[in-house]
C-alpha cells in the first residue's frame, strides 16, 4: 500500500521545510526585484506624478482632465526624436565591438593563463588579479588616456570596458573545466596550440562565451561614466548619456509637449532595460549553464 506524504515525518520533515523556506526566500527575492520595474513602469504610462504604487497605470490626462489608462505619450516623445537616433546607433556599435573585443581579450588571456607548463604564469595571474584589488585612480587614469591620445575617441569608452579581469578569471574557470585528455590527443595528432584554441576549447566554451558576452554588452549598452569623463563632442555620445541630457538640459521637453518629467524620466529607464529583456530569453540557457559550469572540478 503506497505511503501517504506527511509533512511533518522526521524523514521528510528537513528536506520539506527547506524547499518551503526557499519557495518563500526566492518569491520575496523576485518581488524586491519586480516591484521597482513594474512601479517605473506603470509611472511612465501616467503622465503625472505619482507617489506610492498602482496596481494598474492609470491617472489624470492633464489636457482633459478625465481619467488616463496607458498614457503613452513619453515613449513617443523618446521613439519620434530625431536628437536620439544617431546615440542609439552609437551605443548599438559601441555595445558589439566591446563584446566582441572583451571576448577576445578574455578567451585569449584565459587560454594562456590555463598553460600550467608556460615559465611565469602563475605571476601574470597573480598580476592580474592585482588589478582587480588596487586600481590607478580616476586622475592617473584619465593622465594615461591623454597620453595615449584616446581624449574624445570612442575607443576611450570601448577599451577600459572591453578589458574586465574579473570576466577573464571567470573564463579561465570555465576552460579549465575542459578535460585535459582533449588537449593531449589533439597535440598528439600534431594541433598547434591556436589550433587547439580554435578547433578545440571554442566550440567547447559556447555556454562561457554566452555568459561572458553578455556581462560585457550589457556593461557597454549601460557606459555613462567614461562618456562624461572622456568624450566632449556630442556626436559621439552614447543612448544613455542623450537619454539623461533629454529632461536634465532641457525642460522643454516636458513644458512644450506638456509631458511630466517624472513619466519621461520613468519612460527612458523602460527604454534603456528592453533590448535587453529580449535578448535574454534567448541567451538563458546558455547562461544558466556558463555561471555554474567551472565551479565543480573532477
């Protein structure tokens, strides 16, 4: 005759209430997490300001006095100004070649680090993870750009971006979770150590690689700081920085279009997190699989 599950069973009664206490710890996570979102949301679809959250977006139409349900005008005053597409093409192009750039500097880096035999590794690796500790500061930092001349060039954003150690360290996790018995019979049938990288620990790292990039897209779409610091013309700015100049400069975007600067404000947040919100979905299973790939070794 089949058991009835009892709760309260010393045999159940551990491994049961952990899984309750994780069911509740992670719904109160995911809620401190949606709340913000969802109360930016429903502030950008009310063309006032609101304290406090609605469950729905609904307020007062400042024209007509009644009652507004979806008020969309923000979004229109963001999608139809012409001043905001020349930056998002900006932040489109500075967000793939960064990718793009941090994946190979990582990939690369990471393949030399995992080389036990190379005389001086474990010094690089100690170097590196210096850098991760102690930093130049914003003054010896900006002196060496000058120095460089990288003042006003797009490659100012793009490179302190592209070069993150902490991404390196983590794709170095990942290869050295590939078995080492692959890269002994590939040297055996006479692959050179590109060869190996190419053929070998790539197509291996797929979910790494996912991860990986899109830690870095998502540090480049989100670039503020580096643009403030480093670039003075405005053709060069970024989405995000033309995003904060359109109701900070500039108040007539909310007197002229009659629109709240709270609901712009709110509107441009929703804007700046979507792409990625799309992007996402697509990405997760590889990006499940890369975070916990690398923390188990055989």
């Amino acid at each position: 005759m089949k058991k009835k599950f009892n709760l309260f069973h010393p045999q159940y009664a551990a491994r049961s209430w952990f899984v309750l206490f994780n069911t509740i710890f992670f719904i109160l996570l995911m809620a401190i997490m949606i709340i913000p979102i969802y109360k930016i949301f429903c502030d950008s679809m009310v063309n006032q300001t609101v304290y406090g959250l609605n469950l729905l977006p609904r307020g007062l139409d400042p024209e007509t006095g009644k009652t507004a349900w979806f008020n969309v005008i923000a979004y229109k005053r963001i999608i139809t100004d012409p001043a905001l597409y020349h930056p998002f093409w900006v932040s489109v192009y500075t967000t793939l070649l960064t990718t793009f750039l941090g994946l190979l500097i990582s990939t690369l880096g990471a393949y030399v680090l995992i080389q036990r035999d190379m005389p001086g590794v474990k010094l690089f690796g100690y170097l590196l993870l210096f850098t991760m500790i102690f930093n130049g500061g914003l003054i010896p930092t900006f002196l060496v750009m000058k120095r460089v001349g990288l003042l006003d060039s797009i490659w100012a954003v793009i490179v302190p971006t592209s070069m993150n150690v902490y991404n390196l360290v983590l794709m170095r996790s990942f290869f050295e979770g590939i078995p080492a018995s692959l890269f002994e019979a590939a040297e055996i049938d006479g692959c050179t150590p590109m060869g190996i990288f190419i053929k070998i620990v790539l197509p291996l790292s797929k979910a790494a690689l996912a991860s990986i990039g899109l830690f870095f897209a998502v540090a480049a779409w989100s670039e503020y700081f580096h643009y403030v610091i480093y670039i003075k013309s405005s053709d060069k700015y970024n989405f995000q920085y033309k995003l904060r100049d359109l109701f900070q400069d500039k108040q007539d975007a909310s007197e002229g279009t009659k629109i709240n600067v709270n609901t712009l404000k709110s509107a441009a947040v929703i804007v700046s997190v979507v792409p990625f919100m799309f992007i996402y979905p697509f990405c997760q299973k590889y990006f499940m699989t890369g975070v916990t790939m690398g923390a188990v070794k055989e």
